[in-house]
C-alpha cells in the first residue's frame, strides 16, 4: 500500500521549509514543503545512497559568494 502522507524530519521542527519525503508505489518521493509542485522520484537504493553522502558531508562544499 502506498504511503501517501508527507514526512519531514524531526530536526525540522516547526519550520515550514523543509525537504519532505514520501514512499509511493515503492518510489521515493521528496519535494520542498514551501514548493510542493515540483517532486523528485527516485529509487529506495539511490535515495539510500544520497542520505549516505548527506550524512559523510559530501555536499558540504560552499561556493564562492557571486560578485
């Protein structure tokens, strides 16, 4: 059965910008909780691996201020 209602995580708190997610019809969805148009589908497996990266800071990096 298909989950249809959204999560955020508990560090989130009560802020209303968030990352959401949901499991539908075995997909991951996660779309921003102040832009819920627009949703990213992907797989059990990748979104395991992105939470990996998240979590080993491999998006950490800062850009450079634009000028």
């Amino acid at each position: 059965m298909a989950q249809l209602n959204w999560q955020k995580s508990s560090f989130s708190g009560d802020q209303a910008n968030c990352v959401e997610v949901r499991n539908l019809d075995g997909q991951v969805e996660l779309r921003e909780s102040d832009c819920g148009d627009i949703i990213v589908r992907t797989t059990p497996t990748k979104f395991a691996r992105l939470l990996q990266g998240v979590k080993a800071g491999e998006f950490d990096h800062h850009a450079a201020p634009l000028h």
